[in-house]
C-alpha cells in the first residue's frame, strides 16, 4: 500500500471522508465560522449619544452680576462617560465663559454644584447654561435659557465711609458725574466693617467693640433696623462685616461668625477653634463661607471653610505663620484665591479645598498687597504699595496696570469700565481699558471703605 505523506494511506483517507480536497473545504468553512463569530462577539460601533438631563436651573431663571448658578442634574452612557462639562453660550451657542469641569466618577454621574460666572463684561440679555457629555467617540450637549441682568443699572453713588476721629465714623455719597460730596450720618463708633448687597437694597454698617450693626436703605440712607451688640461686652468684639446675597454675617471676637437675613433674623451661627477670633471672609460657591482665623495671643493663622446650610466645619487649612489676609477670591468650584502678606511682603496662596493643599501662586519682589479685586476672566487686580497689578491666574503672571503709589481699596463698575481707587483720604476713577484717569477727589477724614451703589 502506498502510504500518502505522514504515514496515512489514501484508501484509509477516503475511508475517513478525508481526502485533501474535503479537508481544505472543511478548514475553510471552520476558519469563515471562526471569523464571523469575531466580528459579531466584538463591539460594535459606538454611535449613541450619552444621555443629559438638567433639573436646575429652572428655565429662563434670572441671575445678577456676582450670583453663582446651581448647575444640578445628571449625565449617562450606554458604555462609560469620559466627561462632563458646564458653561455659558449666548443664543447663538458661541461660549462666553469658562468651561467647568465635573469629575466622573460613576454612571450615571450625578451633579450638583454651583458654576461661578467670571466675565463681567456680559450685556444683559439671554443665554444658555450648556451642560455635555461625552464618551470619548460622542457628545451630547443639553441647554437650559436663562437671564442675566445688572450690567444695565445705572451707578447712583459711591457710598464712602471715613474715619472722622479715633471712635467715630461717618457716612458719606459722591456722585460720580458731579463729584459732589455729602454727609448722610455721623456714629459715634470706632468703624469695624460696612458691605452693600444689591440683592437684599440694603447698606450695612458695623461698630466695633460696644457698636451696633445698622441697616439702611441705599435709596435714601434712612435706617432700616440695627442690631445691638450681641455677646459679651469687649473693645474689639465685632471683627468684621460680610454682605451677602439674601445674608450678611458678622464675625464676632470670641470665636464665631453669625449670619442674618435682610430682616435682621439670625439664620446661621459658626463656631470658630477655641483661641481664634474670625478676620477677612467670602462666600464660596454659595454653599460655603470662607473664614481666615487668627490665634487671639501668637502669630498662627489658618483658611477655614463652613457649611452654610449648618454653620459646621468642613475644612480647615494652617498658613504659613504670620500670613495675613486681606483678601479671599473664589476661582473655581475648588479653590479660592488668597491675597496676604507674609513679614511686610504681598503674597497669592491658591487653596485647593478638597485636596488639603496651598500653592504659592505669586510673591511681590517688596511691598504689600493691600485689596484683590476679581476682574474677570481669570484676572484679578492688586492694589500694592506702589501701583496696580494684574495677576492672570491661567497663566500665573503678573503685570503693571497702573502706577498708583498707596491705593487701599478696589472696586469696579462693568456697565461702564471704571476702576475706582481709594487711598488715604482721595477716590480715582479710571477707565480699565486706557488706564487713563477720568477724575480725583479728595475729601475730609481718613478713608475706611467705599461701595459702588446702583439704582
């Protein structure tokens, strides 16, 4: 018998119905199996959308310069969300702000947190809130209308507050068109905080030590109500004054800030770390109140952070030793901006709130920084011993905006582009573009504060 190659003869082969021809037929079809097989058990193309719903805001919700924007609803995909962003487009879905980032962390992912608009240059008018997804290969955005309104108020007055003699202050308009300057009220006080809320159309004064919180009406600077001193009796026990949306708090000496609605209703109580008294403070997200703290006896200082639903303590972090902040600035749903002075020298320390950690974002070669003010867009203005500073935060740089030797106080109308300085016992107002100066005036007593108040 002739034996094929591998030691099988053909008759054998036949026998078993395996003849080459057969066999490669059969290795044919089991390979074509094999192949289709693969292709339907691989993924197919992934052309679906993810999913977004948006629960707030409500639509055409109207929101004013400063308001944050509670950004709450969710997003999905078939597969898994790669991200999830939020920001502002005009109606012509152009982007007009910053684009936030949402963790993902699950799917569907749940969000709930406030978007913090940055331009101040917006004309009033309608946008979108644009919430999308993506998966990596697809997008969905999702928009909600809403309103924002302010920019067309018309500025009314400077409200000024000078220091009229060692315990008493005084409170006084300067009409920007006329310059004119008048007295509106004397207190008998030694000055400790004032703030004005568009929101609330009220003006709030605070006196130190045995002082009183008085309310007004900015239409007329009539006194609305005022608060006694509430607490043990101190020379230093109202620290400071912080004027909110629907809220403004009072930080107190012995270690808490309380906060009160535009009735003069207590509505929120923080208590601070036994040995600490509360200095500069901020709203953050509109969930949160910003606190710097101060050991009452040593240098320590610390940035803290309270629910503002609870008043409890979220988080707390300690500053290099003597740090002294004068100003706080929200830049993100996670950070803020911290404006200080460390041994007589200016400083910006970025706080990440979640991760526990500061960076130094900025030290001045000399001098201190007296006041940061948010410009917009990422940029903040630096009043300094011996001029004006922009500080960029994307790109982390600093420039000259205007030599300004002792400017203490900043303060910006967007309707019409004017920075307003004030120093020791003047206001100049200059226009932001130019940098040139529109008008100075100079007035009696020692400048405590100054607010832009609109109509």
């Amino acid at each position: 018998m002739k034996l094929k190659p591998g030691g099988y003869s053909e008759s054998i082969l036949l026998r078993q119905g395996r003849v080459p021809g057969i066999m490669n037929i059969m290795i044919c079809a089991v390979m074509l199996a094999l192949l289709l097989g693969g292709i339907s058990c691989s993924k197919e193309k992934d052309d679906k959308n993810p999913v977004v719903e948006i629960e707030l805001p409500s639509e055409n919700q109207t929101f004013m310069i400063g308001d944050s924007i509670r950004v709450k609803g969710w997003a999905s995909d078939e597969t898994a969300l790669k991200s999830v962003q939020v920001t502002i487009t005009d109606m012509n879905f152009i982007v007009r702000d910053y684009m936030a980032n949402i963790t993902v962390s699950g799917n569907p992912q749940y969000f709930d947190f406030w978007y913090m608009p940055t331009s101040l240059k917006l004309p009033d008018g309608d946008y979108f809130l644009q919430v999308r997804a993506s998966d990596g290969v697809n997008t969905k955005y999702k928009y909600r209308q809403i309103r924002l309104s302010g920019n067309s108020q018309v500025l009314k007055s400077l409200v000024v507050i000078t220091r009229t003699g060692t315990v008493s202050f005084s409170l006084n308009t300067l009409d920007p068109a006329t310059l004119g300057f008048k007295q509106q009220a004397d207190y008998q006080h030694t000055y400790s905080g004032s703030g004005i809320s568009w929101y609330a159309e009220q003006l709030c004064l605070l006196g130190k030590g045995f002082g009183e919180c008085y309310v007004l009406d900015p239409e007329d600077y009539t006194l609305k109500f005022k608060l006694q001193q509430d607490g043990t009796p101190s020379l230093d026990y109202h620290e400071k004054l912080l004027a909110g949306t629907d809220r403004f708090y009072l930080g107190l000496t012995d270690g808490y800030v309380k906060g009160y609605n535009k009735l003069g209703v207590q509505q929120f109580i923080a208590e601070i770390t036994p040995g600490r008294r509360p200095r500069e403070m901020a709203l953050h997200r509109q969930l949160f109140l910003v606190v710097a703290e101060e050991h009452r006896s040593d240098p320590g200082s610390w940035i803290g952070t309270y629910f503002l639903s609870s008043g409890n303590k979220w988080t707390e972090y300690r500053l290099p030793e003597g740090f002294e902040v004068v100003s706080i600035a929200s830049v993100s749903n996670d950070e803020v901006l911290l404006a200080g002075n460390l041994n007589g020298i200016g400083r910006l320390i970025q706080w990440n709130i979640s991760a526990s950690a500061i960076t130094t974002a900025w030290e001045a070669p000399s001098g201190k920084i007296n006041d940061m003010l948010s410009a917009g867009g990422g940029a903040f203005l630096l009043a300094c011993d011996a001029d004006i500073k922009v500080f960029q935060l994307p790109q982390q740089s600093v420039a000259t905006l205007l030599s300004h030797p002792g400017a203490m106080r900043l303060r910006i109308d967007p309707g019409t582009g004017t920075l307003f300085t004030g120093n020791t016992n003047a206001i100049t107002a200059y226009h932001l573009g130019s940098g040139a100066t529109l008008w100075h005036k100079t007035f009696t007593g020692a400048l405590a504060d100054f607010h832009l108040n609109y109509e």
